[in-house]
C-alpha cells in the first residue's frame, strides 16, 4: 500500500465553508484532516466530531502514562478557548482496511515534533471515528 502524506496548515480546511461539518466523518481521510485542524486551532467542536464517544487518549508524561477520555480532551479544549498552535502538520497512512484506519500525525513545532498515532474505524452507520490516540513527544 502506498503511504499518503500530505501537509497542512490552512484554517477551516473541513469546518470551513468548503467542507460543512457535516461531511466530516465520511471518510478516515476528512477525520485525519479534521483532527489536525481542531488541534492546531483549539476547535473543541471539530475535535467532538472526529472522536468517537468511548476514545481513548494516551499520553506519556515522564514514566508515567496519562489516559484520558473523550469528555476530557473535548473540554480541556473548551476551556483552552481556541488557541492556535504554532506548528506545521502532516500525516502518513501506516495502515488501512475497508473498516479501519491507524495513521500518524506529526505536528512540528519549532522545538520539538508530537507525533499521534491515531486508529479510525468505520461505525455500524458508515461514519468514520477516532477510537484511540497514542500521543508522543520526541
């Protein structure tokens, strides 16, 4: 399979006009970029979108592993009030089926790069949804 990366770094790419919300979840593709733009811009509503309602967070704090829940990260970013993040962003398809999707994205900040390795699956309804996020600093 061919990996796909793509680079991003315009606002709105899928909560903007061209893209209606709505249109997020139909495909692992539209959720990858959704995911990016509600992380790089704080936008806790495109973040509500892309995750399903059981996601698991993952995050390494020293030797210490932090999980949270969707209802976490959803209200951290409300109360973070939409604070754009200075950093590029790409992602690369590591794996895929009909059903599933496990990609990394990296965001590259100016001192260091967060790498998510995100899994995407395809509910009962055909929409497509973050289930589990491994988030690493390197």
């Amino acid at each position: 399979m061919a990996a796909v990366v793509l680079y991003l770094s315009a606002p709105g790419l899928l909560a903007g006009e061209s893209q209606p919300l709505a249109k997020v979840n139909t495909s692992a593709n539209n959720v990858i970029e959704a995911f990016v733009n509600a992380n790089k811009f704080g936008d806790a509503g495109l973040l509500n979108a892309v995750l399903n309602p059981g996601a698991v967070i993952r995050l390494n704090r020293g030797a210490q592993v932090i999980t949270q829940s969707k209802n976490d990260l959803v209200a951290f970013y409300k109360r973070s009030g939409g604070v754009e993040m200075n950093c590029k962003a790409d992602y690369k398809i590591l794996s895929a089926s009909d059903d599933t999707v496990t990609a990394r994205i990296d965001f590259s900040f100016p001192e260091f790069v967060q790498q998510h390795f995100v899994t995407i699956e395809k509910d009962r309804k055909g929409r497509w949804k973050i289930t589990q996020i491994s988030k690493f600093s390197a």
